[in-house]
C-alpha cells in the first residue's frame, strides 16, 4: 500500500514506478483490483480506437462500470456502433451519460451554442456530466495514447487530477499498428466512420475526415486552437497549456 500521506502527483509518480514494465492489459487487470486506486471505471466515447479497451474490459472483468457521454450531437453511427458493441462484448454495467433538459434548456436552447463558443458546448455536454458521474470514483480509464499527439505526447500510465482524482491510461505506450493488430486479432468491429476518413470521431458539427499524413485529431474542431474536449484537462476544468495558452 502506498503511504496516505502521499500527494495525488506522489501517487501516481509511485504507481507509474510499480507498473513501469508491465503491458498494457496487466496494467488494466491489476489496476482494476489494485488498492492504491480504489474504485475504478472506464470512460469510452466509442470512437475509432474505443473498441480496443472495451474489449479488455469484457475480457478481464466485464462487470467495471463504462460511462458513454451521448452529448446529444454525437454521429448517428457513433450510437448504433456504441449499441453494436456493447451487445456483441456483453458489457453488464453501461451507463449513458447526459446533460440533463434543463442544463440544454439553460445553456444551448437552440442547439448552435457550438458555433461560436466550443469551450462552453463541451463544458456544459461533457466535462459537467462525466464530472457528476465521476464522482463516486477515485480513478478512470482512458483511452489516450502518446502517438495522438499534442498533450499527449509525454503520457503515462498514471496522471494525477485534482483534486484527488487519478487516470489510468493503459495504451499510453502504444503505437498506431498496436492498435491495428489487437482488432484484427480480436475480429473486433470497426466504427463506420474510420472507412470515410474519420480518424477521430466526437459530435458531428465539430468532426471532420482528416487527409493521408495529417494528425489523427485534426479533424476535430479544425481550424481553431482547440484540441481537447475538456474532460481531460487538469481536474476536469478547461485549461489551456503549452503552446495553446
């Protein structure tokens, strides 16, 4: 057990130490019944690359809570792959996630509020949402990788969010044709979308195809700074950083 008197950076600095050469699905496995993290879930947008972790999800322990965050803009396919996937990997414990009518009431009543401030669309759709659903959890699952670039770059299996908060990534250190082999190994399904050039899939208005050698997010929110939804920026909250500030 990890010393109590450590701070939520110590704690992940120490855990990043005791799994540092473990692979990806040990990571999960262990991480799933590991003390030092408590109680645990995943978070799946079920995008282009989402199949991968819920697959050793079903497989490890098909019983850990996924939180899909339906933001109610989201591709019409992204719903029926979600649907698709959670039947075919009988995933027991899904819960969809939403603001609720009031909040769109509130903040987005025409549903346009992504044209000209997206920072407050994903706020109010996303980051506020999984923050609620969160709540009961000391740590959660992601599916980020170093090789998507950006903030990304110098993940780790471990990251601190504050408050108390810790994400597990367990394919930080994983590389595009990782991701490539494991689905063909698995015979798992593709989200319709990766066939039309969507390399990275969020809600429809602000998704777009991305070309041969471009980044894989680039078509997410093109055209402007932004490059993160929110949920993953430093305890939940929209912070710019690096060369974005």
């Amino acid at each position: 057990m990890l010393d109590s008197t450590l701070s939520l950076e110590e704690r992940a600095a120490a855990l990043n130490h005791r799994y540092r050469h473990h692979a990806a699905t040990e990571v999960l496995r262990r991480a799933l019944t590991d003390p030092d993290l408590g109680n645990v879930a995943l978070v799946s947008s079920f995008g282009s690359e989402s199949v991968v972790l819920l697959h050793m999800i079903a497989t490890v322990s098909p019983g850990t809570p996924v939180l899909f965050i339906d933001t109610q803009m989201l591709f019409p396919e992204t719903l029926a792959y979600q649907a698709e996937v959670a039947e075919k990997l009988r995933l027991t414990d899904l819960r969809i996630i939403r603001a609720s009518e009031a909040e769109i009431a509130r903040h987005d009543p025409d549903g346009d509020l992504h044209q000209y401030d997206t920072d407050a669309c994903c706020d109010f759709r996303k980051t506020v949402p999984l923050e609620r659903a969160l709540s009961g959890f000391d740590a959660w699952i992601t599916g980020r990788k170093r090789f998507q670039g950006g903030q990304r770059t110098a993940l780790q299996f471990f990251e601190p969010e504050q408050p108390a908060r810790l994400r597990i990534n367990p394919l930080a250190h994983w590389r595009p044709e990782d991701v490539r082999d494991y689905m063909d190994e698995n015979n798992l399904p593709r989200h319709p979308l990766v066939a039309k050039g969507y390399a990275s899939i969020g809600c429809a208005p602000c998704t777009s195809p991305v070309k041969p050698g471009e980044d894989p997010r680039a078509g997410r929110w093109r055209g402007s700074k932004k490059t993160e939804c929110g949920i993953h920026f430093i305890g939940g909250k929209m912070v710019r950083v690096g060369a974005e500030a």
